[in-house]
C-alpha cells in the first residue's frame, strides 16, 4: 500500500517524491496511516520509518528520499535477517 501511495504522489506532483512518508497521510490522501511493517521472529510490528538509502535493522520501515540516488522514492522492511525461505526481508 506505501508503494502504490508513493507511486500516486509521484504521479500528482509530477516526478517529485515526498521528503518523507508521512507526508502521505496528510488529509488522508494516500494512506490513512503508514501500515506496521512485519519481520516476525527479529523484530516487533512497527510503523516507523528510518529514512536512508540502506537498512539499518532498527525494524519498521526504511524510505530513501535522497535526492539524485537511483532508488529515490523506494521503500522496504527494514530488516537484514531472512524470512523462513531464506529471503532477506529489505526485499519486500
């Protein structure tokens, strides 16, 4: 739901990220609330958010909104250990 926002805003404000999440939130425009990111097992649900290009393993989520980085505007877990199929949880 946080990426389907994110694309929405780009979209609205014409190929600009928001400086930070919860600017989506605002007047409910395009999310409600920023949902809890789950890693069961390493860290509790959390709705936080770090905002950085890489994880941190502090649990929520991580946002990088660094302009000019390649991965502006992406979103992920964050969360360095794996899942119970062996797939890091950054890659959600």
């Amino acid at each position: 739901s946080i990426r389907s926002a994110l694309s929405i805003y780009y979209g609205d404000l014409e190929g600009q990220y928001p400086t930070d999440l919860a600017s989506l939130t605002i007047s409910g425009k395009y999310l409600g609330e920023i949902p809890k990111a789950k890693a069961p097992n390493y860290h509790t649900d959390a709705s936080t958010v770090q905002q950085a290009s890489s994880a941190n393993d502090a649990g929520g989520w991580t946002y990088n909104n660094i302009t000019g980085d390649s991965n502006q505007g992406s979103v992920f877990v964050n969360c360095t250990h794996t899942d119970t199929k062996s797939t890091v949880w950054t890659t959600y």
